[in-house]
C-alpha cells in the first residue's frame, strides 16, 4: 500500500519536471503530471533496463537515482512522443 503512494507522489514529480523539460507544463495539471510520471516510469523501465543494464524504474519498487532517471527519460520521452503525434514535432 505504501508502496503505491509512492509511486504515485514520485511519479506526480517526475511528470511535473518532464513536462518543465518539455514546455508543456503550462498545459497539464496534477493528474496529469501523475499519469504521465507513471507511463513513463512504466515506458523508461522497458526501454533502458536491457539496453543499459541500469536499474528499472520506479513501478519495480526501486527508489534510487538511476531507476529515477531512467523513470524521468521514460517520462521525456512520452511527452515527446505526444507532441510529435499532436503538434507534427518534438518542440
């Protein structure tokens, strides 16, 4: 149960930080800044883990600064997946 409150006050912050690396923080709000720090955590852990060989991410219970970043990048790279699909280019 702690667990899942984690990972969603963590995921609430590192969507928020993704969305200020991305310009579109002015047009997400809480929940979405949670959302997208989920997905991406989710999206990051299946991407960079076998590539890099670094830690998984924040959804594997794993709080320490590479699964951080790895769940950060995941996050960057949703976002510029959807700017890409909404507006024609990253930003």
């Amino acid at each position: 149960m702690l667990t899942w409150i984690l990972i969603i006050i963590v995921g609430g912050i590192l969507g928020w930080l993704a969305s200020i690396v991305m310009r579109t923080d002015a047009q997400q709000g809480i929940l979405l800044n949670v959302v997208v720090g989920i997905v991406g955590a989710i999206l990051g852990g299946l991407i960079f883990p076998p590539l890099f060989g670094i830690g998984g991410s924040i959804t594997q219970g794993d709080f320490s600064l590479p699964s951080l970043l790895v769940s950060l990048l995941g996050a960057i790279i949703l976002l510029a997946i959807v700017n890409l699909l909404r507006r024609g280019r990253v930003r």
